[in-house]
C-alpha cells in the first residue's frame, strides 16, 4: 500500500539573534564616536535622542546602566582637562574596538570571484594560494595538484562506470609569492571634505582604520604609516584615526607627497607604495621662504606642476601612487589622469561607497607578485 507524503514549506516569523542589551548599544556607539571624532558627551546625546526615537532601551537597561558597564569593561574613563574640569574620554580598548568595527563593515564582506581577481602578469609556484585554476603542465609540483577539480574532470572526461584519470584531466592550483611593502595613506583633511552636506571624512577614516587594522593583524610584516595634508602635511599615529577632524585649510597636495616619499625613504621594504585619499583639487603649496601661495579658485598651473614634478619624483624612487578620488568633475579628471600619467600609477574615481573594497583589492594586488 503506497503511502501519499505531502511535501511542503513551513513559514515563521524571522527573530533576529539575541544579543544582549549592552552589545546592541555598543555597535551604535561605536558607530557615533566615530563620527563625532572621540567626543563622548555629543556621541552620548546623539544615542540618547535615538534611544527617544527608536526606544532602544527599557527601564531594565538604560543609557545611565550603559555608561557604567563603560565604565566597568575599561571602554572610558575620567580625565582631567586643562582648564580643571574633570571629562570623559574612550580608552585605547575602544579605540581598538573601532579599528575591528571598521574592518569588519569594509573588508569583512568581500569574496573572491571564482577565476580570481589579480590583475598581473604571471602565475606559478608560490606560497600563498590565489583560488585560481590552469591546466597542469610538466614541472608542476604534485602538492600544486587539486584533487578535487582534478576527479571532477575525470568523471566529465572519462565517465563514472570505469574511472580513469589522465594527465590532461589534473589541474593545478596557482599560488603567489607574498611581497612585504611599506604603504603610506595620504587623507585630505581641507575644509571641502564637509562641504555642501556630505560627510566625506568619516568615510574616509574609517577606511584608514580598516586598512590598519588590515594590515597590522593579518600582514604583521608590511608596514603602514598614516598622514594627513591640508595647507601643510603631518604624520598620525593609528590610534589618532578616530579623532581626526576636517580643518580650515586648503589642500596641499604637493606637502602630503614630499612626506609620503620622505617616510617611505626610511622604509627597507623594497616594495612601496602610497594611496592618496581626496576629493579636491591641488590649492596650496608652502613656499621655501615659508609662505603659501592658495589659489582656490581653479587649478592654478605653478600649483598642479609642481604636483606632477612630485608624480614623476615618486616614480624616479619606484613608488606608485594610487589616488582615490571621491569626486567627478571632469576638470579634476583631467588633473588626476595627467598626475597619474606622471607616476605611472593607479586612480579610481569613486563615490564613498565601495572605497574601502577598492583601496583593498588594489592593496592585495600591489602586494603579491605572481612568478611563471
């Protein structure tokens, strides 16, 4: 007697994972003090008028019983100001917290494509393996071998009732030799990077610390410095990322380029590169007599030829700059294609969304070198 089995879909409600009421809260502050460049007290007011309108606390656990567990997990402490008064400030911990956030949003969602993406030349043996398949060719190593892919061509070749595998059904997995380098962030702090409505800079740090989280955890070898330029260029610590705010200045694109290949001089890596992260046009050069000369109007000539002598200087000393230029005017095209000619390096003309999987994919390639 045959039994009717009636197969069908059951259908619930999605309940999101439980997380603890602490956690939830942690994920926005992090988010806030980000964007209020370290400030607790205005990252605080912000999560209090969000708590107001999306009630996203009960009288079990407030914002008063988050500040304390704050407190009590090492994420702030008090500090005393200079004029006397006593303030809240985030701690290293919640520094460290921010660099993970901002690389587990920017890079922690990027997948391989199946036939790979390394734009170079080469391929071969090597100690990193890319997710790349080739034929197998006399030479290879046997461990090059991929099982896998090599008995599914069997079967597709051959057949399943008599199994027979062949040389012209092994395929080789590619791998890469793994080059240290030395990169150095450039980040445009001028005024324009908030103008007109638009929050570039929040982006733009979080980028950096992703980046630096990146590396220092996962390429312990490679090195990275950070600086940001405005009328003039100066080095950050990582830690500083956070804190970084848009200043009152014009761009000078010129002094952030002399201290990128300053600092990358000292570095023993012979694989070094710089990104430049901007959205404005060239405006400032300090003169040897220490005044600036600004022109903010257009692309003053004495101003963007110096940016290409700066160009051609970096590729005398074998480093590409690659430029992220979060903007489209076609003028500022035609500068950023000009410059890039100079250096024989790399630019992208990028909104705010996708530059982090941009400045990682480029970063990946510049660093592995493929052999034959």
């Amino acid at each position: 007697m045959e039994k009717n089995i009636k197969k069908g879909f059951l259908f619930k409600k999605y309940e999101a994972p439980y997380q603890a009421p602490f956690d939830k809260l942690f994920e926005i502050f992090k988010e806030l003090i980000t964007h209020t460049s370290g400030d607790f007290e205005e990252a605080i007011d912000w999560l209090r008028q969000l708590d107001v309108e999306y009630k996203l606390t009960d009288s079990s656990y407030t914002i008063d019983d988050f500040i304390e567990d704050l407190k009590k997990k090492g994420y702030i402490r008090e500090e005393l100001k200079d004029d006397g008064t006593s303030g809240t400030e985030i701690t290293a911990k919640t520094e460290r917290a921010i660099r993970q956030q901002a690389l587990d949003q920017i890079f922690g969602n990027l997948k391989k494509s199946g036939t790979g993406n390394h734009k170079t030349k080469y391929s071969g043996a090597g100690d990193e393996q890319t997710g790349e398949f080739r034929n197998y060719h006399f030479g290879d190593s046997l461990e090059s071998i991929s099982l896998t892919e090599s008995l599914r061509n069997a079967q597709i070749n051959n057949g399943t009732d008599e199994f027979m595998l062949t040389e012209n059904d092994l395929v080789v997995e590619d791998a890469l030799f793994k080059a240290q380098m030395s990169t150095v962030l450039m980040i445009d702090i001028s005024h324009s990077m908030i103008l007109y409505g638009e929050d570039r800079i929040t982006p733009a740090k979080k980028v950096a610390m992703a980046l630096a989280e990146l590396i220092t955890t996962r390429y312990p070898k490679d090195t990275i410095d950070i600086l940001v330029f405005g009328n003039d260029a100066w080095p950050i610590a990582i830690k500083d990322l956070p804190y970084l705010k848009v200043g009152p200045y014009h761009t000078n694109t010129v002094a952030g380029l002399q201290l990128a290949m300053d600092m990358l001089r000292r570095k023993r890596n012979t694989n070094k590169q710089i990104f430049m992260i901007t959205d404005g046009k060239p405006s400032c050069i300090r003169e040897k007599n220490g005044e600036y000369y600004m022109n903010s109007n257009g692309l003053d000539d004495y101003i963007v030829e110096q940016c290409y002598n700066q160009a051609a200087q970096a590729r005398k000393l074998h480093i590409p700059i690659t430029t992220f230029m979060i903007a489209n005017d076609p003028y500022l095209q035609q500068f950023v294609n000009r410059f890039t000619e100079a250096n024989q390096g790399k630019a992208f003309y990028t909104g705010l969304k996708g530059l982090g999987e941009m400045i990682f994919e480029d970063y990946e390639t510049n660093r592995k070198k493929k052999i034959k």
